[in-house]
C-alpha cells in the first residue's frame, strides 16, 4: 500500500516543552480530566472536503496545494486515492472520526444514476478501511449549494424538478451515512435563504425545507437511522439572508414545525462570528433548548468579513467552548474541524501542523474548563447573583404561580427597589487570567 505522507512520522505527545513540529504538546489523548480521557472529550473528526479536497483556491487565484494524490483528479481513482489518503493521515494522528459531503466523496455525474453508482462503490472502499481500523464516521450530508441548479436553494427552491434532485441528493447521502455507520446527518442551508423579498415567498420557502425535513426524517428513520439530524446555522454567505441565521433562529424554526425531537444543532465557531455572537453564545442558547448536538471546530478572522475557516488557535475561545461543553454534558456528536489551512500553507507537512494547533489548542481549552470548574468561583458568583430569586416570593416566581397583583403590590409597598448587586465583569475576566495562568 502507497504511503502518502512518508516525510511525517507519528504523531505523539510529547508535552509542552518539546520542539518537535510533529508533536502534540498539550493533547494526551489519555490523560485524564474530570473523570474522562481527553480522547473521550473531545472526539475529533476530519472533514473530507477541506482535508482530501481544499486546494487553496480562492476568488482571485487557482489552487496552490496539490490534493491530487498521484491520481488525474474528478476519476474514481482520484477517490480512491483520496480515502488511502485520508486514513493514513488520521492514523497518524490519531483521530477516530470523518465527516463527508457526497460530493467530496466521488466526482459528479451528469447523472444522478452514475453519481449513486459510484458512491456506492466509493463506500464499499471506505467500509473496508473501517474494518481495518477503529476509525468510524461522525456523520454525513449531501452538498446541495455548488451545483447551478442550487442557484436558488434546494428545498426553498422555486423548481419543482431541483427540489426532487434535493430529495433525491438526500436520500442518498442517508443510505450512504447509515451504511458506515454515521452517529449523525447535517443540513447545512448554504443557499436556503433569498437576496431580495422583491421576487421571494418566504413563508412557502419555510415551508417546503420544514416538508424536506420531515422527509428526510421518516426516510432516515424507516432505514435504521438511529443517530441526530444537525440543522447548522449561518446568517449569511452565500445567500444574504440565510433562514438559518444563528441557533436562537434555527431552534425556533425547528419548534414552529415540530422537528425539535428530531434535530440538535452543529455549530461552528465561525459562523457564530458572523451572526455577531460569540462561539459560547451559541453553544449556550443550543445547550439551554437540549439541542447542543456536534461542533465544527474552527475560528473566523474578525478583520475579514467572510467565513475564512481557519484552524483554532485562540486558546481563550476553546477554553470558553469547551467550560460550555462540559456544563452541558459534552456532545452527542464530536469536535469536525471544518477548517482549511492558510493558502501560502500548501504542502502536505502544513496539514499535519493545522491538525496539531487545532487539537491542542482545544486540549488546552478542556485543561483550562477544568481549572475553572474546579476553581467554583466562577459558578459562585453567577449562583449568588441571582439569590434574591431564593426567597419564598421568588420561588413562587420561579414555579409559576405568583400573580401581576402580588408582585405590582410589593414594588408598591418598597417604592424604590435598590440597584441590583455589581456585575463585576472586570473582576470575572481577572478571575479567569488569575486561574489560567497562576
């Protein structure tokens, strides 16, 4: 078997102090941490399209990483090549878990009948790399946004005949994910939203992708699919108004059509960034709705204004990520870096050194949501600020069952409420530096 990496060895840990490139310093995959490994923490995945498949390109230029593998490239030799691939490089770092688009699997026909005809041979290949090794897929999904024919979305599209190639683009991808064994399916609505009200019906647009779902749903369900649907959120680009703009949205829309039982949330950093959240705010507002499911680890660029899609490297940010994934009971899902290595970073050797920033920048985030929780004073503060509510009144408050009267009566009988107690988020964001870095 071809080695496609021969100038990488295998990726260990080494700890802080070393100087090796090619080890991690801070991700010991078996280091203990409130009661679990690391590895069960933070179950990392690659994503086949940026790893296998990014090659650098952007709007003013050509590609400039070469993602060819020895093989003429859209064959199904190329994809072929591309698995051999991409199991050698999670084998050398030691990562359990791919996720995939159909497309970043096989090249496109022009039709259907030949594209569901090569996935299945490319799955059959992927299936025996998986018996071979403990590696296992995080979840699928169908891209439904490059194609011209996603012009104006899939199931918000106008088209009849487009909103069954969506259909028909799902089923597959669910037949494919339930054959490896997928944990989940994600539906992320790149072009399911509008650019002008002018020439949209929003509300039969809402519509169709609720009925899409729901279909998806039944179809998943009917073979063996025991896993979650992700819906993951994106205000914009590359439509201008995306229905599933940040988690708050996309959970009320998952409610409005009875979904919520069905689906939790993927969510990626970046995104965030771009809805004008931060990564927590997100991961709060899934968590407190019961719908945190899988993380698309990666961080945006705030001078740029678009999805840049780059490796995690602030370590503040991972450590908030990973307090909020801890407090909510870790993911059902796993930790997809969703991310793609610099367009100067092109050789092989760079996606090896993304992949250790990325994983060790969230190891420093877990040991440092663990100093944090075992610390308390962080989760002292926010239980005494909202003391006031153990009182009996406010227990009644809090059980539903005080009335407008009672509490009108009270303010009116105390005239003045006093100001509520200090925030003190300045001392809070000290307390944090203090426990990080003493």
């Amino acid at each position: 078997m071809k080695e496609y990496f021969q100038e990488v060895p295998q990726i260990k840990y080494e700890g802080a102090q070393s100087k090796n490139p090619f080890a991690f310093k801070f991700y010991d995959k078996d280091k203990i941490v409130l009661g679990k490994t690391m590895q069960e923490h933070l179950p990392f995945a690659l994503a086949w399209w940026h790893a296998m498949c990014a090659e650098g390109v952007d709007m003013f230029g050509r590609g400039t990483a070469d993602k060819s593998f020895g093989q003429k490239p859209a064959t199904m030799e190329h994809a072929r090549a591309k698995v051999d691939a991409g199991f050698e490089f999670m084998q050398k770092l030691g990562i359990k878990y791919f996720c995939w688009h159909d497309v970043d699997l096989v090249p496109e026909a022009q039709d259907i009948n030949q594209t569901n005809a090569m996935l299945d041979e490319i799955s059959d290949y992927i299936l025996g790399k998986m018996k071979d090794t403990d590696i296992k897929c995080l979840w699928g999904t169908a891209n439904m946004f490059s194609n011209p024919r996603f012009m104006n979305g899939a199931g918000s599209s106008n088209s009849l005949d487009v909103y069954c190639f969506a259909c028909a683009q799902i089923k597959k991808a669910l037949d494919i994910t339930v054959k490896l064994g997928g944990k989940g399916y994600v539906f992320w609505g790149g072009r399911e939203g509008y650019e002008t009200l002018l020439n949209t019906d929003v509300a039969f647009e809402l519509e169709n992708i609720a009925t899409l779902m729901k279909m998806a749903v039944d179809y998943g369900r009917g073979i063996g699919f025991e896993g979650d649907f992700y819906i993951e959120p994106k205000p914009k680009e590359p439509m201008k108004h995306q229905y599933d703009f940040d988690a708050a949205t996309a959970i009320g829309f998952l409610k409005a059509h009875n979904l919520d039982k069905d689906f939790k949330l993927n969510i990626e950093a970046n995104h965030a960034t771009l809805a004008g959240h931060t990564f927590e705010h997100e991961l709060r507002i899934s968590a407190i709705n019961n719908m945190l499911g899988s993380i698309d680890a990666n961080q945006g660029d705030l001078l740029l204004g678009w999805d840049t899609d780059e490796f995690p490297w602030d370590v503040y940010q991972t450590t908030m990520c990973m307090l909020e994934v801890i407090q909510a009971g870790g993911l059902s899902g796993g930790f997809n870096f969703d991310a793609k290595t610099r367009r100067p970073s092109y050789t092989h050797k760079d996606m090896f050194h993304a992949f250790i920033l990325g994983m060790d920048a969230f190891a420093l985030g877990l040991l440092n949501a663990e100093k944090i929780i075992k610390d308390g004073r962080l989760q002292q503060f926010v239980k005494q600020r909202y003391s006031s509510f153990d009182s009996p009144l406010g227990q009644r408050v809090l059980s539903h069952n005080a009335t407008l009267e009672e509490l009108s009566l009270r303010a009116c009988q105390m005239k003045q409420p006093e100001l509520p107690s200090s925030g003190s988020q300045e001392s809070l964001q000290a307390l944090v530096n203090q426990i990080l870095f003493s």
